[in-house]
C-alpha cells in the first residue's frame, strides 16, 4: 500500500513514504518524527475502526516541533534539528558534492514552496462531503522536489520519490483511519514570482503527471458505506494532478473529474500546515538560482495565445494582400490608355428569330412529381426585321404578340426558352456584339438617391477604369442636360410603388433611360417606355428617345477624338400610341401571334401597304380598310387582332418603295473603327469595366449614403435590442447560485440565442427588397456579385446584426448576473457573434435560394424551431432517438448554447443549495453536465465548428448569388 517498495537489502521488508510503516506500508506513523524511518512506532489495527489502523484511537501525540495529522510536518528548525542529532548523531547530512562547505544547518521551511521535499496536511471542508461524511477529513501530501538534497534520503526505510524523480504521494485520512492513496510523477513546480527576504515565496503550484490512486477496500469512503462508494470514481483518477497553494494556508487538489464536481478551482482544503525539514545551504543556492532565472526572462506565452495570434496575423496579412493586389490591379487599369469616346453608328438586323417555350401540361401526378410531360409554345415565329442607326423604331402589336420577348432577345437577355435565327449589328461581323443597352418595363431604381448620385453610380461602374474622373462627372452632366432633369437632378427617387414618391413616372422613367446612356451605347432597346404615363409624359420620353436616336448618345471629350456624332439605333415596343406618338417614330414593326405582319417606315406606310395587299386579293382580302384620319395604331393593332392569319412581309420589302435613314458615307468610313476601338478595347460586353476594388468601393459609398440617410432602419434595429436586451435583463434578473438559479442562467444563454434566431428573420426581408435591384445591375454587367456581397456583410450585417445583438446581449449579460469578469465576458460576445453570422447567413442563403419571401420566411422559422429542440435546453440529448440524434450535429444553436454555458461555468461558478436538509456545493460543470449534457472542455471545439456554419454557408451564399440570383426572362 502507499506504493511502498521492497527493499534492495532485505526483500521480506518494504521502504515506505515518511510517515509510514509496517510490512505493507499500511500503517501510518504514531508519534516519534519522520527522522526515525523503519523505527518509527506505528499505529495498530483497531476492532473498532473495521481492523484498519486509527490515529485517532491509537492515542498518537506529537513531539515538540511536530504537527500535522500523523505528526510528519515540522513547525520549528529546532525540531528537525534535534531529530535529526536523535537519529545521526553529529553525522553530515550526505548532501551533493556542491554543497559541501556551506551553512549545513537545518531550518524548517513553512512555507508552500519546496526546496527538496516537504510535507502539508490540510483539513478537507466541503459542504457536500461533509453532507456525506460527517466527520472529520484530511488531506496529507508529501512533494518531492529533488529527494537527493532532502536530509531524509538516506533515513531507513524511507521512499521520498519512485526512481529518484520529482513526485507527489497522497493519502486523505477520515476520522483517522486512511481511505485512499495517490501518487503523481514527473511533478514541476511554479513559485510566485514574489521571494521574500527569508527564502520563502507566497505560494506555490505543483503540476505532475501520471495521476494513479487506489481506494482502500471497506474504508469509509470504498464500500465501507455502501450508499456512498466512491471506489470506482478514485480508482479513475488519472491524467494530470495539480496541487496549488497560496499565502492564505488554502490549497486546491486539481484534477479534471474532481474538478467537474467541485469547480475549477478543485477539492478545496484549508488550514493547511506546511514543514520541511532541509538545509539552510540548499534554499541559499536554489534561491539565487531562481533569481538569477527570474531576472532573465519574462513570462512564456502558452501554445494556444501563439496559435490564436498567429491565426490573426494569417488573416490580417490575407486580407492585407488582397487590398495591396486589388490597388495594384486597380492603378494598373487608370493608367491604361482610353481610346474611344463615341458611341451609335451600328444598325441591328434580325432574321428568321423563333422562340420556344417548354411548359408542362397539366396533370394529376404533377401535383407530387415533377411532370416529364411538356408541351411546346411558340412566342416568335421566323420573325425578321432591320433598323439602321439614327432611327427610331416602335414595335406594335396587341398583348401576347411577342414584343418583350423580341426586345429582349435583340438585347441579348437571357431566356428561358428556345431560340433560333440570327441576329446581327452591322458593321460588326456576325458573332461580335456592340454595347446594346436595355430598358425594362419597370423602373427598379435605388430610392434613397438623388437623380445625379444614381446617374454617377452607374457611370463609375460602367465606364472604363481609364476614364478620368472628372470625365465621368461631365458626362452625367451632360445626361441629366440631354433628359431635361436638371430641375430635379438632386431630388431624392424615392421609391416608385408609392410608398415614397420623389419624383414622377414620366421623370423615373428617363432616370432609368439615363442609367443606360451613361454607358455609351451603340444600340438602345426600350420595352414599352410609355405604360403607365399620361400622354404628356409619354410625349416628352417619346421625344427624348427621337433626339437620342438622331443626334446620337452622350460623347466623351478626350484628346484625339473625332469630332462627329453618329445616330443611334433605338427600338421600343409600344402597346397603344396615341396619333400624336405614333408619327414620332421613323419605322414600325407589327407582330401578331408571334409572326411579324410589317416591317417598314412608319407614319401612312403601313396603312398604304394594307390597303395594297386588300386590294391584290388573297389572304390578303380579309384585311381591314383604313378610314382617313383614323390613328394609324389602333388600325394596326385591329389588323394584328382581327387579321392575324395574313401572310408576313418579307425583310427588305416595303409597300410605297420608302427607304428609311440610312448610314452616311462618313460613319461608313469611320464607324466601324471607331465603334471597335472603344467597344473591344475599353467596354467589351461581358465584362466588368471596373476593377473588384472601385466596384466595392462604390458599392460600399452607396450603402453608406443610404444607412445615413436612413437614420430610422438603424435606430430601430438599435432601440428595440436594447428594450429586449432590459427586458431579458430584468426577467433573469441577478440569477443565483443555486440550482434553479444555474437552470435560469442557462434559460437566459438559451432565450438570447433563440431571440437572435427569430430576429435575423428581417435579413429575408432585406434580401426581398434589394434583389430586383440587385437583378437589373448585375445583368448589366455593374459589378460582381462578390463585391456585392461584401458591401452586404460590411453595411449590413455589421450595423443591423452585429451591433444590436451586442447591444442586447451586453445589457442582459450583466443584469443576470453572469460571469463578472472581462474575459469570459468577451468569450461570451464572440460567440454570439459568430452565431448571429451563422443565422445571417443562412438566412441570406434562403433569400437568395428562393424568390418567394413567404416560403424562405417559412423555412427559416422552422428551422429556428429545429434549433430550440436540439440545443438541448428542452430536451437532454442523450434521450433522443438514435434514428434522431444524428439532427443535433447541424444544430448551430447547441453548438452555441453550449459554448456559452462551459464559458459560464468555466469562470467557477458553484452551485451553493440545500436538498431535503443536505447541503450541496458543488461544481456548476456537474449540474451543467447532468442537466445538459454539454462537454467541459468543447468551447473552443465549438467555435471552430461555428467557424465551419460559416465557411460553408458564406461559400453557399457566393455560389448562389453567382450560379442562381441572375436575370432569366
């Protein structure tokens, strides 16, 4: 027992710890000191203490100088002196070589340090251990530095260390009787770095390994008391010991298990009393080695502050070299020669264009399956046509004749559909495309802009990197001049469903015209300009788009240019035009039911040619007369509705023989290089013309103008988390220590991650509102969605997420009462920030993935119920289903519930309570265990699987945005 050892000179006896004897070590010391080594007197058996061995009954009393249980700790140098002349006589001490010469004198060092190897007895009073074992406890450790400088290595029978190695023996002795034993070795020993004049430090901390204890069969604590047998959980005491002792006469018995029961800090112990007995000339020696160690250097940082800091100096370099090679990239391309500044010059032709839809016919199993079945409609049908640069062209035709669908191919929009012919833009050589600029049907615009800061966003976007500046500016000057908004260029847009107005229909929709021309566009495709505008505001938008098509877009002054403008090709799609509108365009299109009837000059020609084909006869008879002074629109648009099934006019021919404007010699000559210098070298469709930087830039200054302008969408996020963060506060108010009050603690962490659950919901809000703009920039080639993204993360997720779940975890964190210190405080915030990332993102995944809000909004509050039940809060975890556990690893709210919690605990929180009349005060990492399951040591495991939610659901996010939130017609 007592890991005692034979001995080498008589193998029927053993060397045992001082303070121990007999043939088994089994038998503690009664009287005498532990100079007197194999003949020590020893304590006997007792009939009344089971047959083991009690001090207490054994009527054991110390000699002067001696105290401690078992009477092994000194309590004055004259003590160990007189022993040690007891038992050696006027012999040496035997020390090492170095020593001899010096002041060999015995002292009694009492303090917690050790200088070669010292005893310590401490009385063991914990509520919940007393609760059980009323009577008294002690704990008596002997620490073994250096056993070769200790005056007792050379006392027979006496074990100071196993192999001669720095090492801990322990015996906890109950109402006299010993109950268990444990050693530990290698050990190390930390003083503080506070000595005192004497030698003596403060205080002291041993750390050893190789922890083994063995409980003592039918004592007390083993079996002795069958209720209460302990001998399993001593038995699996194993790992790291560590035993730390302050100035105050309180030590701690550390260990992980032990530590989960009685707190971090350990099995407390107090009254403490230290004694070694050594010589004056070792403590001279090792106290000016110490010395000189403490004056060399500083404290060591741990492995994990390295790593932590060198995982942010990786991330701060990254994203320093990111910067460094998007400015690089960035000055590289303002450096670049700008050729070109003019735009029009180009004609578009357009034959034998069909579109085709797939659509799935109706059936009973498409109501639980995707439909294999479909079903073909035709939208155009070998439809054909030309326009020459410097015209204007309507396209008409009643609702379903295909106008938007023809515009939009001519734009080159992607379709969901079908498609066939050609369509191609002399002087370009089939294949190669000039810029084509489009104008939808809706005026999706950025609201909380005025007119010039729109127009300006889209020309630091669209324009090359090369183009100065102030070139840019001049230009959207000059749009807003060309549009007539002038009057109106710093008025707010506000928005057009009319829950804001700033400025008008007639107004919104040359914004949006505007928003096309600071592009410099060689062709322009309008789809019906006019809906929704009085005949007034159609008028002037209608003229708008004359002037553009005659004159040619805006022109950028550079060094070398021409000097000449060339007209531009524009193309609108018309529902109804009144008269007045109608002359105003120099060619007109007919469609009906996908096939195009007319394709020719506008004003009386299309009449004419009507009245020509009725009058030829054939299927051409059916064709409706034209009465003098009727709009000629609304006679097309009955033709197209009542005649449909008149054959087509073929491309090239016109009725009368009118021949529409056409290039002149000089753009024929000069067009067709000037055109490709600027669109091949500087503004090749496809393309980005900034760089990832000034994109973010850019988008970066708009979401900043609208957060500040917006003052009420941040102030609101802010104000309601700090009423919820009161309310919260107040309802957990001061939690206790108690048992109830660790639940309500951990009901608060819990309630505080379901809120930020429920209130990232408002991010699918966002997401909904700013996709259609998102949808029209992007399809124009403004930015890439990446760069979008950050803006995102940086003006939204900061401001509206980030900062009000601070805002409302700060202010319940430190009205319930939770861990007051700096440290876990911010443990506990950077958690929770990571957690409100993971519910951001997936919420912007949802807002992305789908284009229905309702059903994103319907996902995201299930899986936030999802994450209630798995946090393991409601329900232990242990006691789910197998066939279900699996679900709690994609929970991220247990991985954040429960890092909170270890964090909570983690600072050495005890739980103090009475249970039917038994004290209790235990570890809140034992209750935290029992109730939740959660793991002591999983906080760090847990932030990097939060770090993972985020990798995989930001990498999710991109590749949506990027793959799926595109324009399709």
């Amino acid at each position: 027992m007592n890991y005692g050892e034979t001995s080498l000179s008589n193998a029927s006896s053993c060397i045992c710890p001082p303070g121990f004897g007999g043939a088994t070590c089994a038998q503690p010391g009664c009287g005498g000191t532990i100079f007197d080594g194999s003949s020590r007197s020893l304590a006997q058996p007792s009939a009344s203490s089971s047959g083991f061995a009690n001090l207490t009954t054994s009527d054991c009393t110390c000699e002067s100088g001696w105290g401690g249980v078992g009477c092994n700790v000194c309590t004055t140098s004259s003590a160990c002196q007189v022993a040690d002349v007891a038992v050696n006589g006027n012999a040496t001490l035997g020390l090492d070589g170095g020593l001899v010469g010096l002041n060999d004198t015995l002292v009694c060092n009492t303090a917690p340090t050790v200088w070669a190897a010292g005893e310590l007895s401490c009385q063991v009073n914990n509520p919940t251990l007393e609760a059980l074992y009323p009577l008294g406890s002690t704990l008596n450790i002997l620490r073994t530095l250096n056993s070769s400088l200790s005056p007792l290595h050379n006392t027979s029978g006496t074990l100071l260390s196993p192999s001669t190695s720095s090492s801990i023996y322990a015996q906890l002795m109950y109402a006299g009787v010993e109950q268990f034993f444990c050693t530990a070795s290698p050990c190390t020993q930390t003083p503080s770095n506070s000595i005192i004049s004497s030698g003596d430090t403060t205080s002291s901390t041993w750390t050893c390994q190789n922890l083994s204890c063995s409980c003592i069969q039918n004592a007390t604590f083993c079996g002795g008391v069958p209720v209460s047998n302990l001998t399993s959980t001593i038995d699996g005491l194993t790992g790291t010991l560590t035993v730390a002792c302050d100035s105050t006469d309180t030590c701690y018995f550390q260990q992980d298990v032990i530590n989960s029961v009685f707190g971090s800090q350990g099995l407390s112990m107090e009254g403490c009393v230290f004694g070694e007995c050594v010589s004056q000339a070792v403590i001279d020696t090792t106290n000016a080695t110490s010395s000189a160690a403490a004056a060399s250097g500083g404290t060591e940082l741990t492995g994990g502050v390295i790593a932590g800091l060198a995982v942010v100096v990786v991330i701060i370099a990254f994203g320093l070299a990111v910067v460094a090679r998007g400015w690089y990239i960035q000055r590289a391309a303002r450096k670049l020669p700008f050729n070109g500044g003019q735009s029009g010059g180009v004609s578009v032709r357009w034959s034998d264009i069909s579109y085709i839809v797939q659509s799935p016919k109706n059936s009973p199993s498409s109501l639980i399956a995707k439909s294999t079945i479909r079903g073909e409609k035709t939208i155009l049908n070998s439809v054909s046509g030309s326009i020459e640069s410097g015209q204007l062209m309507a396209i008409l035709g009643p609702s379903g004749a295909g106008k938007t669908t023809l515009v939009e191919l001519i734009a080159g929009k992607t379709k969901s559909g079908q498609y066939t012919g050609s369509i191609t833009f002399p002087p370009y050589a089939p294949g190669h495309h000039p810029r084509v600029a489009f104008v939808p049907q809706s005026d999706i615009l950025p609201s909380m802009l005025t007119v010039r800061e729109a127009l300006t966003f889209a020309a630091c976007l669209r324009l090359p990197e090369a183009l100065p500046a102030s070139s840019k500016v001049a230009l959207v000057s000059t749009v807003i001049s060309k549009l007539g908004l002038d009057g109106i260029a710093e008025t707010r847009i506000g928005s057009t469903d009319g829950t804001s107005r700033g400025i008008s229909g007639g107004e919104a929709r040359r914004i949006s015209i505007g928003l096309e021309l600071v592009s410099c566009p060689d062709v322009l495709v309008c789809d019906e300009p006019t809906s929704g505008l009085d005949s007034v505001s159609a008028f002037r938008v209608v003229n708008v788009l004359k002037e553009l098509a005659r004159e040619g877009g805006v022109a950028i002054s550079h060094p070398g240019s021409h000097g000449h403008r060339k007209g531009v090709a524009v193309i609108c799609s018309v529902h109804q035009p009144s008269s007045r509108l109608y002359h105003t365009f120099d060619s007109v299109h007919l469609l009906s039911n996908g096939r195009a009837l007319y394709s020719g000059p506008g004003g009386l020609a299309p009449a004419r040619y009507f009245m020509r084909m009725r009058e030829e006869g054939g299927a051409g008879a059916d064709v409706l007369p034209y009465e003098e002074g009727y709009n000629v629109a609304d006679h097309l648009l009955d033709i197209a509705s009542e005649s449909p099934g008149i054959p087509g006019m073929p491309l090239g021919n016109n009725a009368v023989g009118e021949v529409g404007p056409s290039v002149s010699s000089e753009e024929r000559v000069h067009g067709g290089k000037d055109v490709e210098a600027l669109s091949t070298q500087n503004l090749a469709p496809g393309m980005y013309m900034a760089t990832f930087l000034t994109q973010l830039q850019v988008l970066c200054g708009r979401e900043w103008k609208v957060l500040r302008r917006d003052k009420t969408l941040f102030f609101t996020h802010v104000c309601v988390a700090c009423v919820l963060g009161v309310f919260c506060g107040g309802l957990y108010y001061q939690t206790g220590s108690t048992i109830a009050g660790f639940q309500a603690r951990v009901g608060c962490l819990f309630f505080m991650g379901s809120l930020i659950a429920f209130s990232s919901l408002s991010t699918l809000y966002n997401i909904v509102e700013i996709r259609p703009l998102f949808l029209r920039e992007r399809s124009n080639w403004y930015y890439s969605p990446t760069a979008w993204l950050l803006s995102r993360l940086i003006f939204d997720v900061i401001p509206l997420r980030i900062i009000p779940t601070i805002a409302v975890c700060t202010i319940t964190y430190w009205m319930a009462g939770l861990a007051h210190d700096a440290v876990h405080f911010f443990k506990f915030i950077f958690v929770i920030v990571l957690y409100t990332l993971v519910m951001t993102l997936f919420n912007f995944l949802l807002g992305t993935l789908f284009r229905n809000g309702g059903i994103a909004i319907l996902i995201s509050a299930l899986f936030a119920l999802y994450q209630m039940t798995y946090a393991g809060f409601f329900v232990h975890l242990a006691s789910i289903p197998p066939v279900l556990l699996w679900l709690q690893w994609l929970c991220p709210l247990k991985y954040t519930l429960e890092a909170i919690s270890v964090n909570e605990v983690g600072s050495g929180l005890m739980i103090s309570d009475t249970l039917q009349g038994v004290p209790v005060n235990v570890s809140a990492t034992l209750i935290m265990q029992l109730l939740f399951g959660f793991g002591l040591n999983n906080y760090y495991r847990d932030i990097l699987v939060l770090f993972a939610f985020i990798a995989g659901l930001g990498v999710a996010v991109i590749a949506v945005v990027w793959l799926k939130v595109q324009e399709r017609r």
